[in-house]
C-alpha cells in the first residue's frame, strides 16, 4: 500500500506536514486505534479530498510508517567501507547511539519504530544489512561458509529483537531525561552479533572481539 499518484504531486512541504499530523496521532493512540477522520480533519482536509490521496486508513498508516523507516534509515545513513576491525565496530556502535539519540529527541518516531521496522520494506532494510555483512567479510571478521543473504537476514533478524528489546527500555527512560540514554543493554547485542559472525568452515573470519 502507497499513497495515491496525487500525494505525490503536492508540494513537498504539504506532504510532510500531512505526514506529520497522521504520525503525531498514530503515535499518541497507537496504529490500531488512531481515527482516520480525526487525522484527516486536524490535516486540514474533508474526508472526499482524503480520498485522493489515500485509499484509507490502512493506507495512510502505511506511508506513514514507511515515512519512519526512511527517518531512522537517514539517521544510520549508507553503509561505507570501514577502514579496518576497529573502524567497522566503531561504526556500528556510533549508529546505534545516533539511532537511541534520534529515538529520544522524536517521541512519535520511537512510539511507531517497532511497527516501521516490523513492516520494513525488504529490499531497503536487509540491504543495509546486507553491506555491513559484506564488509566485514572483506575485513575477516564475518564468517564465509554461510550463504551471504542468508547471514544478513539473520543478521537483521538479531537487530529487529535487539531492536525492540531496547526500544522498550527506552520508552521506560524519564520523559524529562534532557539527553539521549546509551543503548539498553548494548554489549548485549554485540556479543550476539560476534557470536553469529563468528566461526566459519575456513576458521579465519569472525576475529570481532
């Protein structure tokens, strides 16, 4: 489900703005129990000009959604080759702290995160992962005798519970907290992530430590 050919034609500042009233009240009472009429009403539109744009609701909660996945996808930014052992891990940590700080500094983006990552496009979300595996198997630290796709979709697999894991605590974490928490439990999801990469039938890959 995607907006409608003629979402895409208004100006890009209406698109956003649009998407942020529906996101504001996804967030607030959840993706399930969030009235269509209200977002459409407290959007600046009738419910016939709605129709132009969306479907309906599922559609408008989709674009939703895909628009959070996007925000957190430009807070990682691009996977880039990583100079060495220390730069890959460094690059991975750093991520997850930007991610955690964004989290923080965007409530509604933390309230639907989970549902943005739980229908993420397959294509966008397993091709990050899918560069990170790669580089660490340029650098050795990632293990070679298991099919490439394969270990990224565990891979992404093993973040999405991290993932979830630690948007939990971070929902727990004092709305007045005036800076982004560390990463609940973040050695944690290293030590998971070493323990998948390591080994390997060649028994050189998986030096992360």
């Amino acid at each position: 489900m995607t907006p409608l050919p003629r979402f895409h034609r208004l100006p890009a500042e209406r698109q956003e703005a649009i998407l942020a009233v529906a996101r504001e009240h996804f967030a607030e009472h959840g993706p399930a129990s969030a009235s269509y009429n209200k977002i459409i009403e407290a959007a600046g539109f009738s419910k016939t000009a709605a129709y132009q744009y969306f479907d309906g609701r599922e559609d408008l909660l989709a674009a939703v959604l895909d628009d959070v996945l996007d925000r957190l996808l430009g807070v990682l930014g691009p996977w880039t080759p990583a100079r060495d052992e220390a730069d890959f891990w460094a690059r991975l940590k750093a991520g997850s702290h930007a991610l955690a700080a964004h989290l923080h500094a965007h409530p509604d983006d933390l309230a639907l995160a989970d549902a943005a990552v739980g229908r993420a496009r397959e294509g966008v979300w397993l091709g990050w992962f899918g560069a990170v595996v790669q580089d660490g198997r340029r650098l050795g630290l990632i293990r070679t005798d298991v099919d490439p796709d394969l270990l990224a979709g565990a891979t992404a697999a093993v973040m999405r519970a991290a993932d979830a894991w630690a948007l939990n605590a971070l929902r727990a974490a004092p709305a007045e907290r005036p800076t982004a928490p560390a990463v609940p439990g973040g050695e944690q999801v290293w030590s998971l992530l070493r323990g998948l990469w390591s080994g390997g039938a060649d028994g050189g890959a998986g030096r992360a430590h």
